[in-house]
C-alpha cells in the first residue's frame, strides 16, 4: 500500500490537501490498466472548518462509459449519483477529479483548468473550490502526482514524486 500524501502550501494562499493510500492505490491501479490511454473518475473526501483544506479518501475508478485516447479523458457520470448518496450519508462529499496523463507530466492543460472552473461555479457540485489530481509518468514504477485547487479565483498548484 503507498504511503499517504500531503500537499501543503502557504503564503497568500495557504491549502493542505491529504491523499488517503487507497485512493492513490485506486489511481494507480487504474492508470496501469488503462496503459497507454488517460483514465480518471472523481475524488470523495471532506473539507477542513476553512473549506481549504481537504482529505481525499477515495478516488473512484473510471465509471461505465467514460472515453478516453492519449491525452484525452471524458468521464461518463454512470453510477456515481448513487455512490455519491452513499458517501454523504457517511460525512464524505464530492472534492474533484482525478486522471492520468499517461507517460506524461502531471501539469493541467488549459481544458483541464477550464472543465474545473465550470465545476467551481456549477452550484450542482456543492463544490465552490474543486481539487483535481493528476497522476503523470508510469503508475508501475515512477510515477508523479500533482494536485490543483481552484479557489476564489485562484489556482494553486502542488506536485509530488512518487516514494522511492
């Protein structure tokens, strides 16, 4: 099982974002599968007292009818009302999403950022500041994770290597 991974940041805009193992597991496993094409599903979590800091505790892997090449990923939303419902009953909420860019740097693109600011602002979601992680590299051996938090009006990016 990986070990657990903090992303903090501070100065004018201070965010902590924790990535349970199994949720780094799940997106692991899932890119391996996916070899040469992204994948990705979305992040279940909660949110500190401030709102600006996150626990990720589980990642979900890709849902039924999502499509995907090798630099693109459109996740279907199949099933994930009902495991949402799930979730809320025990405290959890919708944080983000998360996808591979496989062999790839884990930095967003520009219809990354754009797709995460829709959710910001989509009072759907009940998710006004989005985390997206982005697993980059070979999930099976070196592997990088980067997270990206959009938040009023900002966006801050973090990136870690993966554990030697």
């Amino acid at each position: 099982m990986p070990e657990p991974i903090d992303f903090c940041i501070s100065g004018d805009v201070a965010a902590s974002i924790w990535v349970s193992p199994s949720a780094i597991l799940t997106m692991l496993n899932a890119s391996a599968k996916a070899g040469r094409s992204e994948t990705g599903g979305i992040l279940i979590g909660r949110y500190g007292a401030e709102g600006w800091f996150a626990d990720v505790v589980e990642a979900t892997p890709r849902p039924k009818g999502s499509r995907s090449g090798w630099t693109w990923f459109q996740r279907s939303n199949s099933g994930l009302s009902a495991h949402l419902a799930e979730r809320w009953h025990e405290g959890l909420h919708y944080l983000g999403e998360w996808h591979f860019h496989p062999g790839s740097a884990p930095t967003p693109s520009d219809s990354d950022i754009s797709a995460m600011w829709k959710v910001a602002g989509d009072k759907a979601y009940h998710c006004p500041a989005p985390i997206l992680l982005i697993l980059g590299g070979k999930p099976t051996s070196h592997w990088y994770l980067s997270a990206t938090l959009f938040r009023d009006g900002h966006v801050v990016h973090m990136r870690k290597k993966s554990p030697k």
